[in-house]
C-alpha cells in the first residue's frame, strides 16, 4: 500500500495520503480486503505462531475488543463530579442482544 484516498463526508473532499507505512486501526481491518493485502483476522492456532499461549486451533472470529487507557489522579477533598450527560441512564443499563450476558 503506497496512499490511500479518503473523503471528507461533510465536505465531500477527497485527499490522498501517502507514506511508508498505513496502519489499519479498525476492530476487524476494515481496510485490508479493500487493499487487497494479505491478512488473518482473530486469533492464529500455536502450530503457525509458536506462541505458548495460543489456542491450538485457529479462531478466526475471535477479535479483541479495543483498550483505552488514560490516566487519573486523586485529588483529597476535591469533588470534580459532572452532571450526568444526556441518555446517560439509558447507556449505563444498555445490553446489545448479540452480547452475552
């Protein structure tokens, strides 16, 4: 992969990016079959990889969800609380009926 072209959808504006590398950073490389690139997706069996802790049989389907990491402080006696944002309840109590209990 040498560029890609990507467009703006409010503005319709396309442009195109180049460089020496492209990273893919959707949850299942959305990118990839459009690059026509070779790819595996899920997890690979310890027979391809050598990994120790691989399954011994390869799982296609079984994506990692995404990690966000940030960093906290406390500050003692210090209340930084928001007022709750807008559907807040109705996202706290959501589950997605593909989503496992």
């Amino acid at each position: 992969v040498q560029a890609v072209a990507v467009q703006n959808v409010s503005t319709g504006h396309t442009y195109l990016l180049q460089g020496k590398f492209f990273m893919d950073a959707s949850e299942m490389g959305d990118l990839l079959p459009l690059a026509n690139v070779e790819y595996v997706t899920g997890a690979e069996a310890q027979a391809e990889t050598g990994e120790k802790h691989a399954p011994p049989n390869p799982q296609p389907f079984n994506m990692q969800a995404f990690t966000y990491c940030f960093a906290i402080d406390y500050q003692e006696n210090e209340d930084h609380t928001i007022e709750k944002p807008e559907q807040y309840d109705f996202w706290k109590e959501y589950q997605a009926a593909f989503w496992p209990a």
